[in-house]
C-alpha cells in the first residue's frame, strides 16, 4: 500500500479508538457483561469453532475477536492500530479471554502465521481502506491451513456509491480512483472531533471475488442482504428482521454480501 495513504488511514483508525470504546454502537459494557456482537450470517459460515485457530483481520479493539473465543475460538487479532490494540488488550482482561494480538497492516506478510489457522474471518468496512486486493487476498490464503475456510462479511459496494448522505449517485461502483475524504467525526459518535484525512477504495464483487479465486481458494458461499446489521447509514429504521434499511431505499439497495471460501490444497 502507498506509505502516504497507510500513514493517513491509520492516524484515522488510531483517532477513532477512544471515541469508539466509549460509544453507544459498541456498547463495551454490555459486551463485558456478555452481550453477543456477531450475527447470524457470520456465524453460520463460520460453523462449529470450539478448539479451532482463527485469525481476525482488521480486528480494530477487538470485540469480535473475543465474541468468537467466546464461541470456542483460540483466536488472534490482527489490525494495524496500535491504539486499537492497546485496547483489545484492556478488554481482553475485563472479559477474562485469552487472545493473540498482532500489530500489522493486513497487506503485509506475516511468516509467523503462514497455514496457522482453520478459520480466517474478516468483516464490516475492512478492504474498503485497501487500493489494491492482490495482497489482502494473497494473506488470506496463505494464513488458512489445508482444508481451512475463509469467512468474509462486507457492505456492499452499491453502498459506497452514494454520497455521504445517500441522497445521490457521488463514486463509481469499479474500483477506479482514490476516495478523498475529510473525516468528519464517526458513524459511531456523530459528535466526535474527528477532522483528519481519510482514503478509500470501492471494490466491486467482481475484483473481490477474483482477487480470492486467483489465490486458487475455492468459492463455496456468495449472498446478498438488503439490510444492515448495524444503524451506521443516515435516516435507517429497523426491520422485523432486526436488520436496518436506509428508510426510502428498503428493499432496492442491497447492504451486505457475505462470502466463504475453502483452501484445498
């Protein structure tokens, strides 16, 4: 990744942290106290994880890290925040959960943990901050085991299309040019004094999917969701379903794709 753009992003990531650790969207006394943070559609890709290794990119401070050991994982975070880490570690010690942290960037090649893990799962506003999938791809298959799955949850890059205030058409749906952005505050604390920097990607299913293929994993799931797990988007209601919809546009726009792969060989 270009040095100027990574250097940018994490100083984000980094400003993020705290504001994030104490907001409402993360809850992080309700987690303590046992609350659950992963959905069903991760879940049920992932299946039975009691005594499997698996390795969370993209961790940030770690809740689903150790939503996942709570399900049986022995588990390793990986993201490229220190401050982010920093916290996961604190949190780790209040839920009373062992956990492996690793600080790097997702795209960097990490030897130590080369065909470790049974399970490599990622999730929820992660490669959007990445230009190119060829190394984020690359990892993944070469962090799984033989006969182990990656699990990938995402929104959608119809979402990214619009303008801040999904009122028009502002980016393209390929994966064409720098998004630059200044940062102002966070979907997770609309309030926070956040103005710094921000760069991103829109990759669309087709690049994603290819990128992983080319590694030579094999595709075994691919869905869409016309709803949302998470109230980060403006004016959505919640659904029956639990899920959230930008209010004029349920049902017409899909939010989240989820994928799984298996390596074979």
């Amino acid at each position: 990744m270009d040095q100027y753009h990574l250097a940018a992003n994490r100083a984000l990531w980094d400003a993020r942290v705290a504001h994030h650790v104490a907001s409402k969207l993360y809850d992080v006394e309700a987690f303590v106290a046992g609350a659950e943070v992963l959905g069903p559609i991760e879940l049920d890709l992932l299946g039975d994880l009691h005594g499997l290794e698996l390795l969370h990119l993209q961790c940030h401070f770690g809740q689903d890290t150790l939503s996942l050991a709570r399900h049986g994982a022995r588990v390793t975070g990986l993201d490229f925040s220190e401050a982010a880490l920093a916290e996961a570690v604190r949190l780790a010690q209040r839920c009373g959960l062992e956990a492996t942290w690793v600080l790097s960037d997702v795209t960097e090649e990490r030897p130590e943990l080369v065909g470790r893990f049974e399970r490599v799962f990622s999730s929820y506003g992660t490669i959007g901050w990445l230009p190119d999938l060829k190394p984020w791809a690359r990892n993944v298959a070469r962090y799984l085991r033989t006969g182990g799955r990656f699990v990938f949850v995402e929104f959608h890059p119809a979402v990214w299309m619009f303008d801040n205030d999904f009122r028009q058409i502002a980016y393209s749906y390929f994966n064409r040019a720098v998004i630059d952005e200044s940062e102002q505050a966070t979907s997770a604390d609309t309030s926070a004094p956040i103005a710094v920097p921000s760069y991103s990607w829109n990759h669309e299913l087709g690049e994603v999917i290819g990128a992983l293929l080319n590694e030579g994993l094999r595709l075994t799931h691919f869905s869409e969701h016309d709803g949302s797990p998470y109230d980060v988007f403006p004016r959505m209601e919640r659904g029956s379903d639990g899920l959230y919809r930008i209010a004029e546009l349920a049902g017409n726009l899909p939010m989240v794709y989820a994928l799984s792969f298996e390596k074979d060989v």
